[in-house]
C-alpha cells in the first residue's frame, strides 16, 4: 500500500501541471467557441453530430498528455517522498483530487475567475508534505513476516491445482448462465433489424461473398476487417439462418474473452479463489445487458487484448525471448486485422512496453526489434491470405485509419462529468493508478514490503502491470470521447485488472498491520481470523458506497456500476432469469420472401447488387448476395467522402433497385444533399424498367 500512495502522490503532482497546461493552451486561445465537424455533411439529420463542443479537444488534451506526464513525474519524484509518513501522503492525494476535480470543473466551463489562485492552492496542498521531511512525524513503523504462502508439498499441489479446477468450472457455470440467450431465435429477429450490426458486421460481411472485394478500397468496414472476413463464412441462405449464427458468434466471441480474462487472473494473482472474484466482478460491472444489437459496446472489439498481455509478458521473462516476442507480434498483428482502434492501442502497447524494459535489460532491445518485425510481417501475410495482394498497398492502409479520422473527432462525444460521486474515481484515481503502476513496474526494486506475491513472481508481476495499465488506459481514450460510465468499465478491463492486483495488496498490508498490532495487545488470532474480521468490516461501508446513486436518469440507467448491472440482469433474457421470450416477428421489420424473389429473378449470376432501401442488408443478407455500393448509402452516408464513393459506385452499377419511396425518404429525414446528389444522378442516368408493387428496377442509360 505504501508504495501505492508514493506513486500516486507523483502521478497527482504530474495530473496538476497538465491541468495548469491546458489551461494555460485555454487561455491563449481566442475565446471558447464550438467548431463544426471537418468530415459530416450538414444537415438537420445529423445536427447533434456536427457541432462539437469546445471542451472535447480539451478533455482528450489533458487525457492524453496525462497520459505522458503523470508516469513520468510519479517515476522522477518516488525519492522524494520516500520518507514522508503515508498518512500525509494519503491526505494530501484526498484534497488534491478534491480540489482538482473543482478546477477542472471551472476550467471547461470557461470560469476563469480566480483560476490561478485555485492551481496556487493546488500545488501548495500537494507540495506540502514535502516539508515534513525534516520533521519527526514519522510513526513507529510495524512490521511483519507475513507474505504469500509457499507450501510445496505433493498435498499442497494437488489440492491447489484441485482448486483452480473447481474455480474454473464455477466461473465457467455462470458465465453459461449469464451470456447465453434463453432464445437465440427471439436475438436473431431483433439483431436482424437493427442498423448497428449491419454497419458494424453485417453489411461488411456480405462484400466478402464477392471474389476480389478488398475492404476499405472496395467497400468500407468501419471498425476492421478481420471479424466480417470471420463471420462471412458463416453466411447461410436466409436472413433467420444468418442472423441464428450471427448470435451464435457474437456468445463465442465474449465467452473466448472472459476465458482470457481467467487465464490471465490464474497466472497474475496466482490464487484461484480471488481470480474467481476478479473474474465476476470485472463480468459484472462491464455488464451492459449485453445488447447484442449493439456489438460494439462488447468486448466482440477486443477478444485477443489478454492473449497480447500474456505473451508479451512472456517475452521478457522467460528464456525463450525471442519465441515469445514473434508470438506478441502476431497477436498485434491479429488485433490490428480484427478491429483498427484496438490494434493500434495493443501496437503502441507492445512499443512502449518493451522500450521501458530496455530501462532496466538492454537485452530487450532486440526483442523489440523482433516484435516490431513479427508484427509487420504477420500482418502482411494475413491480410494477403485474406483479402489477395491488392490488400497489400497504401492505399489500404489509408483507408484502413480512415474511420478513426471521422469517428475520433467529437463524433456524438459525451463530454466528462465534473460532478461529486463516481467521476471522482473514473476521473482521476482509477488513472492515477496507472499511472503508478507504470511508474513503479518501470523501476528496479527488492520485494519491499509487498504481501500478496512472493520474491520470485516479482518480475513477472511489475510486467503485467505495466502491459496492463498501459493497454488500459490506452483503450479508455475511447471513453474520453463518449463519456458513458459503462464505456469505462467495457474499455477499462485491462486496468481494472491491475486495480484489482492493487486492492488485494492493499487488503494484505491491512490485514498484516492489524494482525501485528493485535499481538502486541497479546490478542491471539489466526491471521485468517484477522482477514475475515477486516472482510466483514470492510463489507459494510463498501456496499453502501458501491450502490450510491446519486443521479437517477443516467444513461445505461444508473450511475453506479452495481446498480446498473442488477438492472441489466433483470432484464437479460439469459439463463438466470429465464424469462420467456416468444418468437415474435410482429415487432420487427419481417422479409418477406416475394422480395428476395423478385431480386434474384432480376439480376444475372454473380453480379453485386445495388439496392436504395432503408434496410437493404436485410435483403441482401436473405438472399445471399454481394452488395455493389460502397457503404449502406443510406443509413450512413454522412461524410463528404462516403458520399463520392456511394455516387461512384450507383454510377458505374447496371441497374439498381429502390424500394418503394426510399429516395423521396431521404428528403423526409433532412439530409438535402444526399437527396439532391442521389436524385440527380438517377435522373441523369438511369430510367425506369420495371417495377412491383415494393421495388422499382432502373437501367443504366449512361454506360
């Protein structure tokens, strides 16, 4: 614990002069004004999309150089501090973060009043246990034996591997009972009609079905390419079939994930009961009601990030190096193919990962060599045997990070909470220690006074939490962006693991210290005894915080991550609550098969379809066809960019089909120029043909 605090009070100290940075940047700025997103096209549809707040840059800034400045002063200050009473320590993190939370809170509402006075009293509360140096207030310093037990015995062994095995299953039991739907039926009727999974997999996956489509050249996959290349194998002839796999794939996807996040729990923690724990808490506060019409809100975006963890890891530990380094290289590799973001989040892991271990083994330089050049190897090689060598360009790769262009910059962002409760540890001590953790797992040390581990696994511990804190709070930029406390639990995962390490050696020292200060009262108790004792003790005030709940109307329908998860358990049709689902078609969009009928019977075999509709992935995906449109013109067409191509693509298709009023729709949902552009061309272009009584068939005149 003590070395917690030290860290933290550094990391603190570097939190409060990025503060004064971007307020100074804020200063120097001409007036606090919104600005209109570079990439959206105007329109009333998409008017909330477009005017992005002037705080957003600001918070991502501060997020960001954090990010940067926090390690690196907790790293350089760990001296300074080093023989202040911890209790000082303690208070002086409390009152910062306190008073931190209310200059950030002036800062971005543009309230400069007194602003400087605020970050002078800022500093002077951090600052001031540094001049109790000199003074005698340190406390008799108790001290105990007590660390990780070690039992080597054949006995011990057995029942230790027994436990893990009995932990496994118990985890694995009501993961089944918590992920899998009671009616994958009933999720494949609402998946279908929902406009998320068809930009999101659906839709991507369809382009597949035609030989030589290269993502992002030919058509977009916004989010990556590797799980609508997966999932197009599972395409079946009609949409209920397809959608039936699709939900099918979506449980294999979290169980694999919540498999690692066992794994790796078994191999940090080392104890299989408190990696249990771990395991269902990290389970249930990153439970959203696992909206499968929402996959990108699950962890479908990063099933492998556990995976890199362990093998990077691996690869500065073990003695097989450079075995372990390919391999870490490859699962970038695998992660960059499966989702963009997520990809470049584990890539920038992987770099600085091993450059800080340089610091301490320059050895590990030629590892990073070794990883940097399994990754561009293994990326390439993948992505020729899965999309052919026109994959294989820079144009690709362009296109590739495109997405993070358009959707990283204040697109539908949510703005950080400044407000008393929650935020306080979302905000700042959740972050400061990662920050601490980096800073700690980058030095060179003795045990110290640590509990939980014992001397050996010390390496490999300050190696996981530092691929852990950094992966962590490289995947929370995406909850700067849209701050959604639920988006922080999902996307902090990997940190949570190393707050939760933090937790139980906190527990450890507590327990430990209570234990020596009851023998020197001659109380005699086992140390579990005292453990148990300090559990109930702790429980109580910990339930009573965990279900505060200030703000009733908050999106995911509570602040607090307890309450939000018993509500999402409550209503998740899964095998705990058991509710009964009837397969009803009523309440969605059905195919109806004429339709597919009529557009097979209209098109010649193997051409790519071009349909104006606003669901026209359901059709596509019933009848089994490529599509020939850049990117679902109709629901997402809202970039200057998206809209060329679109245009590009309804110019060079032979015929297209519209569903009934669909064009005349766009109008109606105010979008002018994508109306205007699309009308246009259709007039100039094509001429009508044929038509039913949903579809009308127009022919090319211009080519």
């Amino acid at each position: 614990m003590t070395i917690l605090i030290r860290y933290m009070w550094g990391a603190l100290f570097g939190f409060v002069f990025t503060a004064a940075i971007v307020q100074i940047l804020i200063g120097l700025s001409a007036g606090q004004s919104d600005f209109i997103h570079p990439h959206i096209l105007e329109s009333e549809y998409m008017k909330d999309y477009i005017i992005i707040d002037w705080q957003e840059k600001y918070e991502r800034l501060l997020y960001l150089m954090g990010l940067l400045i926090c390690p690196l002063f907790s790293y350089l200050l760990r001296s300074k501090v080093a023989k202040i009473p911890v209790v000082l320590l303690v208070a002086s993190i409390v009152i910062g973060i306190l008073c931190l939370n209310l200059v950030c809170e002036k800062m971005f509402a543009g309230d400069t009043t007194y602003i400087s006075v605020w970050f002078v009293l800022l500093f002077t509360i951090i600052v001031s246990p540094l001049l109790t140096k000199n003074l005698d207030l340190k406390s008799k310093k108790t001290t105990s034996n007590i660390s990780a037990d070690s039992k080597n015995s054949p006995f011990d062994k057995q029942r230790k591997i027994r436990n893990y095995i009995l932990s496994a299953l118990l985890y694995f039991m009501i993961l089944l009972f918590s992920l899998y739907p009671i009616s994958i039926k009933y999720f494949s009727v609402s998946v279908a009609s929902s406009s998320h999974v068809a930009s999101f997999i659906l839709s991507p996956s369809l382009y597949y079905l035609s030989p030589g489509a290269t993502p992002t050249i030919d058509f977009e996959s916004h989010y990556g390419v590797g799980h609508a290349w997966l999932f197009s194998n599972f395409l079946s002839n009609s949409l209920e079939s397809s959608s039936y796999n699709l939900i099918i794939f979506f449980v294999a996807c979290l169980f694999f994930f919540y498999a690692t996040v066992l794994f790796i729990l078994f191999d940090l923690l080392e104890s299989p009961w408190y990696a249990l724990i771990s395991g269902l808490i990290i389970l249930v506060f990153g439970f959203d009601n696992f909206s499968f019409g929402l996959p990108s809100n699950l962890p479908i975006r990063f099933p492998f990030i556990f995976i890199f963890i362990w093998l990077i890891v691996r690869a500065t530990i073990s003695r097989k190096k450079i075995v372990w380094g390919c391999s870490a290289g490859v699962a970038t590799s695998i992660s960059l193919i499966w989702q963009t973001d997520i990809g470049l989040y584990t890539l920038a892991t992987g770099i600085i990962f091993l450059l800080l271990g340089t610091l301490k083994n320059r050895k590990l330089l030629k590892i990073f060599f070794v990883y940097l050049c399994s990754f561009i190897t293994s990326f390439f090689f993948v992505i020729w045997i899965m999309l052919g060598k026109d994959a294989i360009s820079i144009l690709f790769l362009k296109r590739l990070a495109e997405p993070l262009l358009l959707y990283g910059n204040g697109f539908g962002g949510v703005l950080l909470n400044w407000q008393p409760g929650w935020w306080y540890l979302y905000n700042f001590i959740f972050p400061l220690i990662g920050f601490a953790s980096i800073a700690w797992a980058s030095t060179k040390g003795s045990k110290q006074n640590l509990h939980s581990i014992q001397v050996q696994n010390l390496k490999k511990t300050k190696m996981y939490l530092l691929a852990l804190s950094l992966l962590g709070l490289f995947m929370l930029t995406k909850w700067v962006n849209r701050s959604i406390d639920v988006l922080w639990w999902l996307n902090g995962q990997a940190l949570l693991i190393a707050i939760l390490w933090w937790l139980r050696e906190i527990f450890f020292d507590l327990s430990s210290r209570f234990y020596s200060l009851l023998r020197s009262y001659e109380v005699v108790l086992s140390l579990n005894w005292v453990r148990t004792i300090c559990i109930l003790v702790i429980a109580i005030p910990l339930v009573v915080i965990i279900t505060y709940d200030p703000i009733k109307d908050f999106p995911g329908g509570s602040i607090s991550p307890v309450i939000r998860a018993y509500k999402s358990f409550k209503v998740h049709p899964n095998l705990i609550s058991y509710k009964d689902l009837p397969y009803n078609e009523t309440q969605h969009r059905p195919v109806i098969a004429s339709n597919t009928d009529f557009i097979k019977n209209n098109i010649q075999e193997g051409e790519q379809i071009t349909l104006i509709s606003t669901s026209d992935w359901v059709y596509l995906t019933d009848a089994k066809l490529p599509p020939k449109l850049h990117y679902m013109p109709l629901y997402l067409t809202h970039s200057k960019v998206l809209l060329e191509r679109n245009l590009q693509s309804l110019q060079s298709s032979s015929q297209i089909f519209v569903e009934l009023d669909t064009i005349d729709s766009l109008e109606f949902q105010k979008n002018p120029k994508l109306y205007a552009s699309t009308k246009q061309l259709i007039d100039r272009c094509f001429e009508k043909e044929k038509s039913n009584q949903n579809w009308t068939i127009y022919r090319n005149i211009c080519n």
